[in-house]
C-alpha cells in the first residue's frame, strides 16, 4: 500500500511481527458508507447513480491509518469479487457497494468461515451473483433455481474447480486431475440459495432508505426449496429450514481440504509473489487449517504465516527468477499516494474511476467487470516467456501498450498537479532537490524499497541533471520528474 519514513522507522523498531499486531489492533476509521451519508450522497439526486462510490473507496485506501487493514481488504475484494456496475435488482449502487467493501473490511481480520456467511447473505453479493429474489423451481412453468452463486461460491471463492495437494499443487489419479465438484452438486448446492431477499421490513427503512443494502437477506417462505439438498458427498434432508441449511452448506464447503490451500496461493499472489513455491502455499495452508488452537480459517494466523515466511522475507529467495509480481496499477499509484501524504481537505477525493486503461489504469477499486476479478489467477500471457517456463503473471492480463501509456500519462498529471484538491506533500524532497541523485535515492527507497538498479538510477539521473534547480520552480519540477520516472521504472512496476 506504500509507506512514509515514519512506517519505515516505526518497522525497524519494533520488528515485522510486532508491527503486524500493531496494524491489527488499529480500530477502523470512517466507514465508506458513513463517508457517503456525510457527503450528502443519500440525497434523492444521487438514487440511481453510483456518484460517491469512488471518492469512498480512494480515502479509505489512501488516508486511513490502518494500512494492512485495507491492504487486505483489497485483497479480498479481489476474491470475493463484486462491482458496482455489475449491481441489479436496486437504486443506490453507491450504497450496496459501499456497504459490501465496509464488510470485507469488518472480517479482513477474522474467520474466513464468517467471511463467507457474511458474503453469502449480503445484499451486493445477491445482486452481483442474482441469488437474490431466486425462487425454488417451478415444475409449470420449468424453471430452475439461479446457479450463479453455487458455483462461483465454490469455483472462485472456496475450493476450486479440480481436487488440490495440500501444498496447492493439482492432484493426479492415473496421471489425471479430479474435478471437486459437477453440475449435480451445483444444482443441489444451488437450491440452499433460494428465497433470499432484501430486508424491506419497517424496522430496517425506519433507518434509513439505504438500510436494506447493508442488512442481511432475509428469507421469503413461499421461494424457499424445502426439499433435499445434495451436494459434494452432502445430504441437507427435506424439511430443514433456510437458515440451517445455509450453515450446513458453508460448513460442508468449508471443511473441504481445497479451501486452505486454494485460499493461501491466492492470498500470497495478491499479497507477496505470483508463483509461490509448493512448501510456502503448504505452510500457509497449514496455518489455516489451525491456528495453533484447533480454530480453522483465522486471517490473522494466515496473514502472519503469509508475510512472515521466508520466502516473503529472505532477499536470496526473492532474488530467484521466479519470484515477485506486476504490481497492480491502483497499487502503484497508491504507494506513492501513501509516501508523499496526498490529502483532499474538502474531503471530496475527485480521482474519480480509474477503469479507463487508455487513460487511467484499467482498474478501479471495486469496479471489476467481472467475478472473475480484474484478472485470473492463473493467467499466463500466450508466446511468452512466462508460458515456456509455466509460471503465471495475472497482473499481465490488463497490460498492453493502452494501459502503459495511461499509467504513466495518469501519474505524471497526478504527482505534478494533482486532481482537484488531491494533492501530495514533497516538503521532505525539496531539501534534495539540488542533488538529483540524493533525490533519487529517497525516492528509490521510499517508494521503492531500494529496487532501482544502479544502471537504473544513473539513467534516471541523467535525465533529471537536464532540469535547471536554481529556482524554486526548477526545484519543482526535478521532483514532479523523479517521483514520475521512478513510478515508470521497470523494477518499481515489477515488484520484487
């Protein structure tokens, strides 16, 4: 997420463990749903618009405090993905939307078994995957209860679509990998999700008109299957009630041995490197099946084993060739946005979408256009060098010439003159600013981590020497140049 001097120091005294325990005892700031009401977003005007949605997003990723926090919460809501635009059935996406972020938020700390109860009776969730109003099947008329859910529930957000080694790696039988589920079990699974429906009870609109987009579904009697439900080698007997069924369902998902595993890599990928090794995706796999106290699927024990483990840690590991990630765009431009203190003091947080990849990024924090998130997990750009060497490079799946050229363009306007009033902070640069390469080297290791090359930076420094610093405008414009140049650099995108 990008870090000051002070985070860096704050590190250094206490030691990685520590500070993870720090960052976890942080109370959560200003909700973004909170952030919309106080901006006035619940305004009529604003119903049937996503106006707001975005400024709430970027202050929460940008000004709170609790840095991992949301560092994690946008991990997870790449995951456990919804969009905005992808929001049907109600006004007030900004809202729904919102709502849904604030409980990643909520959990990014806790049980991924509560997690998933949560996303499973969420208004977003059953609008983005239209589970919500879904009915039980109608032999009149012939219709079937809404798959959506059922299957992305267990394909993207559980277990996967073949059986998995607890070290993530694909099981074989007679050389042959094992699908863990069919269309039988989406079918069955798929009838637990029926009658589920926005809470539009008096007690929940006296509230507010939003209310019902952060309550849990309720349930409708008159949609809901009450027959058998069978799935994954489970039987939910006819006659069992929504409520019940809904938990032995997530119970049944969640016992499975592919949730570990399956879940570890694709934290590690958001989080650390995009091709782990099979003994760091099996620690951390471990890590989740037990804390230590027999407790299951509890996010700190698994974010502590993820960033602490060696090959998070140890520079010879990280020197290997396979080891690292494209940094996410938004991230890049957030790790200069966190080093350089960017404010918005009227609080409106005009960045806007960056969905645009010919303009901006080709992403946008909370914007995906797709559950399967911006991109997969398991992407390997074709005719490449990743290919021959069967390594995968998700990030690489919204790179192309467009969305190089916008980054870069975005960045240079943004560190120079900012958008609106998001503006950043260089007053510990300007003292540097005469001594390009003092300069570079805070940038180098503020923004960086210290990864630029030396053929980099002497590069990079011949091009800032080319830029006059006898004025205070010179000055300016030495440091608008390195934070844009750095930001563009080969080892600062690909992060290692």
């Amino acid at each position: 997420m990008g870090a000051t001097r002070d985070q860096i120091a704050r590190v250094q005294a206490i030691g990685y463990s520590a500070w993870l325990d720090e960052q976890f005892a942080l109370p959560r700031e200003q909700s973004r749903w909170d952030y919309l009401v106080a901006a006035g977003y619940n305004a009529d005007t604003f119903k049937n618009g996503t106006t707001g949605f975005d400024p709430a997003m970027w202050k929460k990723l940008i000004a709170s405090s609790d840095t991992l926090r949301q560092r994690v919460t946008l991990a997870l809501s790449e995951i456990l993905v919804t969009g905005i635009d992808g929001l049907v059935g109600a006004s007030w996406k900004q809202f729904s939307a919102a709502a849904y972020a604030d409980m990643l938020e909520k959990n990014a700390f806790g049980n991924y078994r509560s997690l998933l109860l949560e996303v499973s009776r969420f208004p977003a969730m059953g609008q983005y995957l239209t589970f919500r109003g879904n009915a039980k099947a109608n032999a009149t008329t012939g219709s079937q209860p809404d798959e959506n859910y059922a299957r992305e529930l267990m394909q993207l957000f559980t277990i996967g679509l073949v059986q998995l080694e607890s070290d993530g790696s694909v099981r074989l039988v007679n050389g042959a990998p094992v699908e863990t589920y069919g269309q039988d079990d989406i079918s069955g699974l798929a009838r637990v999700f029926t009658g589920w429906e926005f809470d539009t009870s008096a007690a929940v609109t006296a509230v507010s008109l939003q209310e019902f987009l952060r309550v849990p579904l309720v349930q409708v009697a008159s949609r809901y299957e009450t027959g058998a439900k069978i799935f994954l080698g489970t039987t939910i007997a006819a006659g069992t009630d929504a409520v019940t069924a809904m938990t032995r369902a997530l119970d049944t998902i969640f016992g499975h041995p592919n949730v570990g595993p399956f879940v570890a890599r694709q934290l590690i990928q958001r989080l650390v490197t995009s091709n782990p090794s099979g003994a760091y995706v099996g620690r951390v796999a471990a890590a989740f099946a037990n804390d230590g106290t027999g407790v299951r699927g509890d996010l700190k024990v698994v974010l502590k084993a993820i960033l602490l483990d060696p090959e998070a840690r140890d520079d010879g590991v990280a020197a290997g060739a396979s080891w690292g990630k494209l940094r996410e765009p938004m991230l890049r431009f957030l790790a200069w946005a966190r080093a350089y203190g960017v404010t918005s003091p009227s609080d409106a947080w005009a960045i806007g979408s960056t969905a645009d990849p010919a303009t901006r990024f080709g992403q946008s924090p909370g914007r995906s256009a797709s559950v399967f998130n911006f991109f997969r997990p398991g992407y390997v750009p074709p005719n490449s060098g990743f290919a021959t060497r069967t390594l995968v490079a998700p990030e690489f799946q919204i790179t192309n010439e467009s969305s190089v050229v916008g980054y870069v363009n975005f960045m240079q306007r943004m560190v120079s003159t900012g958008i609106g009033d998001v503006k950043a902070n260089y007053a510990s640069l300007v003292p540097l600013a005469a001594d390009s390469a003092a300069l570079l080297d805070e940038i180098n290791l503020v923004l960086a981590a210290g990864t630029l090359s030396s053929t980099t930076l002497a590069s990079l420094k011949s091009a800032l020497d080319t830029i006059s610093a006898a004025s205070d405008a010179g000055k300016n414009n030495r440091i608008y140049a390195a934070l844009t140049l750095v930001a563009a650099a080969p080892e600062f995108i690909a992060q290692k």
